[in-house]
C-alpha cells in the first residue's frame, strides 16, 4: 500500500510572523529587561504600540510572555503576572483580573481531525473579578465567567460557572465564591 504525505497547511499569514518577529526583538531589548515595578508605564505603551487595548492602571510584570500584543485586550485594574504566558490567539481579560505566576493561557491549539493538525487559533475569555491562581492551564475557547477562581495548578478545559471555585485536573467546582466584605 502507498501512502502519501500530505501537504502541509501553514495557517498564519506571512505578515502576522513578521509583525511577532518585531515584537519578539522590541521585546528582549525594551521590553523584559525594563523589570521594576516603576517600568510598568513604558511596558504598557509599548505594547499598546503593537496593538493591545490596556485600560488603565494594569499591571504587566516584563517576564510575562506575550507572543502578539494585538491579540491581548485588558480591562481596567488587571494584573498579568510573573511569567504568565499567553498563546497566539485571543486573549480578553475584564476588569480587576488576576494572573497569577506562570498561569498559562493557551489560547490556540491543532486541529486533530486533520492529518495535517494545523494550527488553530481561538480565544480565552476572563470575565471581571476573576483570579487565574499559579501555574493553573487554561484552554482555548473557554470562558471563565465573572467572580470565579481557578485554582493553583488546575487545568481548565471548559467555561467555569460565575461565582465558582474549580480546582484538579481537569478542574472541577469544588464550591461556591461567596463575598463577605
């Protein structure tokens, strides 16, 4: 029997790889070594230069990764933390969001239905008030609604119910998110 490779399917525009190959050298020179917490201004401008929509008073630690700055859209009062990382699809963060370090949000993947598993962009959405904890996994095309909390170290592969606590891998509601002050 014969089999034939097949061709392979390169999904992201030559331009977008030269518009994130500038980014990445603007990055390592005037980006990541500007790391005290009074450089936190210039970050900003920098990468609303190349496209992110900021609202005001973010916080973006210089070691977070940040592949495409126009796929990054912040509200108001939102912390990206230390070495977050963030993934070539869309990322929208609400207002007073948390990050916290090494939180990875993948917000791409392959399609596996294809042999030639291209790559697939899609989209993170993190409502207001919600707290991404350490080194916790969040999935493309998911949404964490309002008030939720993902748990340190979990991995998100579906939309978290507002208000909700989830935890393990895969996370899991393990209770309800209820304010007392």
């Amino acid at each position: 029997m014969k089999y034939q490779i097949p061709k392979y399917i390169d999904t992201i525009p030559k331009s977008d790889k030269a518009y994130r190959l500038l980014w990445r050298i603007t990055s390592l020179f005037l980006f990541k070594p500007f790391s005290l917490p009074f450089f936190n201004g210039w970050r900003v401008f920098l990468l609303k230069v190349f496209g992110a929509k900021i609202g005001k008073y973010c916080n973006i630690y210089a070691s977070a990764y940040i592949p495409s700055p126009r796929n990054l859209v912040m509200g108001i009062h939102s912390t990206l933390g230390p070495q977050v990382q963030l993934h070539l699809g869309k990322t929208r963060i609400g207002n007073k969001v948390t990050v916290s370090q090494r939180a990875y949000l993948c917000s791409a993947t392959h399609e596996t239905t294809s042999l030639n598993v291209p790559f697939v962009a899609g989209e993170i959405i993190l409502e207001d008030f919600v707290w991404i904890a350490a080194e916790a996994f969040v999935m493309t095309n998911t949404v964490i609604c309002e008030g939720a909390i993902v748990g340190a170290r979990a991995v998100v592969v579906k939309n978290v119910e507002p208000w909700t606590i989830v935890a393990g891998n895969p996370a899991k509601s393990i209770k309800n998110r209820i304010l007392t002050s």
